[in-house]
C-alpha cells in the first residue's frame, strides 16, 4: 500500500454517515467524523449498518469537523467498539457536542439517565478541544510526524475543516491533506465563510449541491419578508420546518433583522422556537458571540441582541406546546413559528400542521432539502394544487399556502466548491468527492476536471464508494 491512503466508512457515495480514515502509515491513522446514516442512506437493518466492525488498532484520534448528527451520531458505537483515543474538535463544537450526543442517545439508545451520564463522562474525558488555525502534534516518532490543524468552515457554529500535515521522515516526504467537512456558504447570516488553503496535495471534498447553485442572500431575504407579510395580512401563522442547529439560528438571525428594519405590524409579530433543543443550541450561540461574523458583531455593538430579541419565544414543555397550537390554531394572531423537525417526518412541526394545513390563512414556509418520501416533501408538492399529505396515518388537505426558498442551507454550492480549490495558490494534485448523491458528485466532478484542464496540474477526482464496514 502506498501511504497516505483513504478509507470510507461512511458518507462516501451518500450524505449521511460521515466516516473517513487516512491511513498516514500501516500503523497511523486518523479518522475524520463518525455520523449516522438517515433517511434512504439507512438500510433497514440500521442497527448492523451502525455497529463499528474496522479495525480500530491503527486510529490514534477522531476529529469531529462539526456536530451535525451525520457527522457525530455513529461515536456511541464508535466507544462501544472500545475507541479510548482523544476526540478532536473546535472550542464551540466542544460546547455542542454533549447537547447533541445526549439527545441521540436519548432517541436511538438508551433513556436510562445514568448510563446516559457515564456515557457523557466518557466522550468529556476524551475530548480534546483545539483552537482554531494552531497546529497540533499527534504522532512524532522514528518514521512519521503527523500533525492537525483546525480551520474555520463557515457551516454551522464550531465547523471546521482539518488540515493534516505528514512528514516521512526516512524519504523526507512532506504531504498535505484536507477533509473539508461541510463547508459552509459565503454569505450565509452569523459565520464568517471559509477562507481557502495556501496548498494541499489531497482533497477529501464535499459535494451535497455538486450540481446545484443557491439564490443570493438578499433575494432570499426579500421572499422571507414576502412570506411573512401574506400570513400578517391573512391573519395566520408561518410554520417554518427547520433543523435544530444551524438553520433555526441563521433564520433568527434573519428575522431579527427584519423586525428591527420593519414597522407596523412587524413589530406585533411573534417569533417562536418550538423546540427545547433548539432553544438549547440557540443559548450556547449566543454564549459564543466572539465566533460569529463582523456583521453580526456590528449588530451587536449597535446594542442590538439578534439571537434574544423582544418579540422571540422559546417553548419548552410539551403542555406549553399544546397549548399554543391550539392558540394560534384559533385566534389568527400573526406569529412565525419554528419547529423540527426540517422535513415533517416527526417533531412538534407535525400536530402544527395537524391543526393549521387545511386552513388558508396559514402559510408553510420551506427553507431546506426535503428529501423524496418525507412529509415535507409531499406538502411542498400537492400543496400548492390542493393536494393532501398523510401525517400520522390520516389525510390532511393543504389548504395553507406553500412556499420554498433555496439558499437557508448552510451549505457551500457548486460555485463554491470549485472556488475552494481554485482560490488555493497550489491545488490538490487527488481529489475525492464525498457526502454527495451521485448526480451531485458527477456535476462536480466534471467542473473540477475543467477547472484544471489546461492547466499545468495533473488531478485525480475519486468518486469513492463507501466501504461496507
Ligand atoms: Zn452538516
């Protein structure tokens, strides 16, 4: 085998289940993220599918690029295959982390409170939290020095991307590899975009909107205000399926921008976060004011709170929460509400489309991928012609307004992607397409290959297959 070497365990010819070892030397590796696999990426023996069988004699450090679930909810089954090295992350991804592992194991494992505590013990015993842009060495000995380096991602709160440095010491071989992680997308509210590398010799890349290219920040901001302003005048609310972490606060964040600029009726308007989690993710946001983005700071200075604001509501309580479907249900006063999960398949959002899809004067608002299959893909599409979707088991007509608007995605675009290559000032000479469908990855792939036509750099684009392991 020649060195250094990948291996997928995951989240290769998908985007879910995140897993990649770089096998430094026979004795060396590093993984890189340790996900779940979801919704057509899970088989239907998902428990075998998750179980860790590789070898993990050789890995001597997980980083985990960021704390979304494809990226984290395999390191259960990562532990319980006996992996006792440091978890590398961000200092913020550090704060993150416990709040996301203890609700994963909570749905998929166990809701026994001690063994969920001996179990958080464990992954803070290992953790190991870096700043951002300072090399660590993890292997210095006779043959190899190996050394990681975070950098920041722009995706969620705590994303990174890993740099890793090899040196053999024997050929006096230096080698740079790269695991982008999710990179985020320039523009998106609260974080700063991902800035691109001096060089690296081996790109591991992410590709989830490979073929696809987002709508500009201010045209998505407009239709956000456009939604809101026909529930106000309707007298309804605007339901808003939304991820936990990430999207939920760069829609916050957005939306104080709007109440602050807006007058009128704006400022009756109530914003509510259904969601104990998601109000738990938006507490540790704010907590970490110093990681987001200059506008947001100027906001800030400017005396401003964009994640606490006057007219936002958090509901914890499961009674609370019954009782304000019902509220809005009925009484027509204008609010904005914010609840998981993001494609309806479950959560809180389902009893509010229970109550208010056959109602015209309320308006569904889409802002991120609904995967074919899920509820909220059904909504997105029978809904403007009248259609029905089944929720738990019934039919509900759509009676409420549908609209979608593409960019709330925290998610590089193909642009993007490419740029991340091109702004470099010497570009990976191997470059391997992960996290993507196979139409994603194949646009991408063709783009990078022009990219370098030409041009005087020789480039192998992989499009690797995830390893049954
Ligand atoms: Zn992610």
């Amino acid at each position: 085998m020649t060195y250094p070497n990948f291996i997928h365990h995951g989240g290769a010819s998908g985007v879910t289940g995140s897993c990649h070892q770089l096998v430094a030397t026979a004795e060396h590796s590093l993984l890189v993220d340790c996900g779940l696999f979801q919704g057509e990426d899970a088989e239907l023996d998902s428990l075998q599918q998750l179980e860790v069988k590789f070898d993990l004699s050789a890995i001597k450090a997980l980083v985990v690029t960021h704390v979304h679930i494809d990226h984290v909810g395999r390191l259960p089954y990562l532990l319980a295959a006996g992996f006792t090295g440091p978890i590398f992350c961000s200092q913020p991804s550090a704060h993150l982390l416990p709040l996301v592992i203890e609700d994963a194991l909570k749905i998929g494992f166990t809701r026994d409170e001690q063994l969920i505590e001996q179990f958080l013990e464990r992954v803070q015993s290992q953790l190991v939290p870096l700043d951002y842009k300072q090399w660590f060495t993890l292997v210095d000995d006779k043959n190899l020095r190996l050394k990681i380096k975070l950098h920041r991602a722009g995706h969620i709160l705590g994303s990174c991307y890993v740099e890793v440095a090899l040196y053999y010491k024997a050929k006096k071989l230096k080698k740079r590899v790269v695991f982008s992680g999710d990179l985020g997308a320039p523009w998106s509210p609260l974080l700063p975009a991902p800035k691109s590398l001096y060089k690296c010799d081996y790109l591991v890349l992410e590709s989830t909107y490979g073929d696809r290219l987002h709508s500009n920040r201010q045209n998505r901001l407009k239709r956000l205000q456009l939604a809101i302003e026909k529930a106000l005048q309707n007298q309804g609310t605007v339901l808003i399926p939304a991820f936990s972490i990430g999207r939920t606060q760069e829609l916050l964040y957005e939306l104080e921008g709007l109440v602050h600029n807006a007058s009128g009726l704006w400022q009756d308007l109530e914003i509510i976060v259904d969601s104990p989690l998601a109000a738990k993710f938006t507490q540790v946001y704010r907590q970490l004011k110093p990681y987001w983005d200059k506008e947001a700071q100027r906001r800030l200075q400017a005396g401003r709170h964009p994640l606490n604001f006057d007219n936002l509501y958090t509901i914890n309580t499961h009674q609370e929460h019954e009782a304000t479907v019902a509220y809005l249900a009925k009484t027509g006063r204008p609010a904005v509400v914010i609840a998981a999960s993001g494609m309806c398949a479950g959560g809180r959002i389902v009893n509010y489309l229970k109550a208010m899809l056959g109602d015209a004067k309320h308006q569904v608002l889409f802002v991120g991928y609904q995967a074919s299959g899920t509820p909220g893909r059904k909504i997105q599409k029978y809904g403007p012609t009248g259609g029905y979707v089944e929720l738990d088991g019934q039919r509900y007509t759509i009676k409420a307004g549908v609209d979608t608007i593409t960019g709330y995605s925290a998610h590089a675009d193909q642009k993007d992607l490419v740029n991340f290559i091109k702004r470099m000032r010497y570009w990976p000479k191997e470059v391997r397409l992960v996290h993507g469908q196979e139409e994603a990855r194949q646009a991408l792939k063709a783009k990078i290959d022009a990219l370098y036509a030409g041009k005087n750099y020789l480039v192998q684009v992989f499009l690797p297959v995830t390893k049954n392991t």
